[in-house]
C-alpha cells in the first residue's frame, strides 16, 4: 500500500470480528520480530503489523527528513485507513516502534484514532530526554554514566558515516545474528532476523538523525496521553534504562506498567508473556468501551 511517496508492506491476518490490533516494530527490525505474537493473538482479534520506511519489504526514501516522527504518523494513519477505515485500533510498539507509538497517542489529532497503546521496551523520545537534564544539572554522575553505556550506539548512528561503519563493516553479515546469539542469548530461526537487516540497519539510522538532535535543540513538552496506556519494560535490558520510563505517569493517568524478567527483544524471546498482556489490555479497554467493542473491522 501507499503513504504519499513510500510503499508499505502491510499485513493483516487474524478474526476480521476481534478488534484491530496495529503492532510496530523497531530498530533494526522488520515486521518479522512480531510473527510469533501474531501467532498467539490471531485467533482472537485482527492482527495488523508493517513494516516500517526503510525496512524489510517497504521502500527507503532518501534523506532524513523523510524518517522525521511526523512522516512515521503519516504511514501509521495510512495503514489504519486501509485496515479500519475510521474506527479505532490497539496500538502495540516495540523499541523505535514504541517511540513512534507514545508519539502517535499523544498526538491531538490521532485523538479517538488510538483505542489503547501498549510500549515494549520503548520510552518516549521525550521522556528519555527529560530525564537524562535532571540528572546532568544535579551531577549524578553514576546515572549519567550508565544511561551512557546502554545507549552507546546513539552517538555512531547520528554521526556523519556511522551508520556506514556499523552496518556495512562491523556488523555486515552474519555478525548482528551471531551477536543476538551470544551475548543476547537469543534462539534464532530462519526468518529473524530478516535477511535485509544490514540495509534496514543503515536506513534505520535516519531515524534518529531526524529526531533525536532534533528535540535536543528543541525540546517539546511532555504531552498527555488521549489513550490508556501499558508499559512492559524489560528488566534486564542492555540498551535503555528504566529511569527512562519515569514521567510516563505524569502523562498517562491510570498507566500500566510491567517490569518483567527478559532482556530487549521481548516480542521473539517471550511471545506468550507478550501476547497475554497486550491480549488482557485490549479486553479491558474494550470492556470499558463497550460502545467501541470490536470497532476497526471492515
């Protein structure tokens, strides 16, 4: 399907009678992250996810400003015309697809468009950025220090030819899998990661050169949630810091939020667990809509 200039690979599966559920991946992901959560969920509710610009089976415009936040909301609301006309759907992101996410619920005009949101290991752009000012204003140098080491890999992926020295030479190849395979511990199959990874990888990287030096120059307000929002967070994540996900409630009224076992990638290395929360949120919301039940089919 089509976003203005970009082809999306969308796909849709699943009880066309259950509400729509929009999962979106992250980085340097495809859709293909989510397949064994699609397998869980599929025969309750209309399971929708895409890949996102720059990723798997869509095409990759050139230049950054094609992969600013506000052209991510472009695809989304593109998708969601196609899969449920003007009804709302369960919104689900993981990682980059949770920050594209709080950015789509907070959104005013998606108002009524998102029925719930649930983030995987994704905190706000802004919120991870709130929370890092605090910290340097008041010193606490072991803080500071540790958000550093998990998120390393911000500073090469917006430097000029960073993304080229990760993707094209260190972790060309097989090397991003074997590195999922030992020293996240993961259990790989023949489909994730998606062979095109080392090229989602470098166009990925547009993503945060369009937003993130973006909102440190110019930061937005912390802007409130028009949906109820589920936040699992991964205890033992390698790249982002709980600390990160402390003013969701100052945004969220009545926000969920799950600290569980599990490292990063929770979508392929804890379906069930996964499925079951996003399965429970949607229930509840759904019941506490009941005027909406089951909206977004077509």
């Amino acid at each position: 399907m089509r976003s203005g200039e970009v082809s999306l690979n969308v796909r849709c599966t699943g009880d066309t009678g259950g509400a729509t559920i929009v999962l979106v991946h992250g980085y340097p992901d495809t859709q293909a992250v989510w397949d064994p959560v699609v397998e869980r969920l599929a025969p309750r509710f209309r399971v929708v996810t895409y890949d996102v610009r720059g990723a798997g089976g869509s095409s990759a415009p050139r230049g950054r400003s094609a992969y600013h936040l506000d052209r991510l909301t472009d695809d989304f609301e593109a998708v969601c015309r196609a899969v449920a006309d003007a009804g709302p759907v369960h919104l689900v992101g993981h990682d980059w697809g949770g920050i594209q996410g709080w950015d789509f619920a907070t959104r005013p005009a998606l108002s009524g468009r998102v029925a719930s949101f649930t983030s995987i290991a994704g905190p706000a752009l802004g919120h991870a950025l709130a929370a890092t000012r605090p910290a340097l204003r008041r010193r606490e140098l072991l803080r500071v220090l540790d958000r550093a080491r998990r998120s390393w890999y911000i500073l090469p992926l917006c430097l000029p030819g960073g993304p080229t020295l990760m993707w094209k030479a260190a972790l060309a190849g097989d090397r991003w899998r074997r590195w999922l395979t030992q020293v996240e511990g993961m259990e790989l199959d023949g489909t994730y990661p998606a062979a095109t990874v080392s090229a989602d990888g470098w166009h990925g990287a547009k993503l945060y050169r369009a937003n993130i030096p973006h909102r440190l120059i110019r930061p937005n307000p912390l802007a409130r949630a028009h949906a109820p929002v589920q936040l699992v967070i991964p205890s033992h994540d390698r790249f982002i810091s709980t600390s990160y996900y402390d003013a969701a409630e100052r945004v969220a009224p009545g926000l969920r939020r799950h600290e569980v076992p599990g490292s990063h990638w929770l979508p392929h290395t804890q379906p069930e667990l996964v499925a079951g929360l996003i399965a429970d949120f949607v229930d509840e919301t759904e019941a506490a809509a009941p005027d909406q039940a089951g909206a977004g089919g077509t």
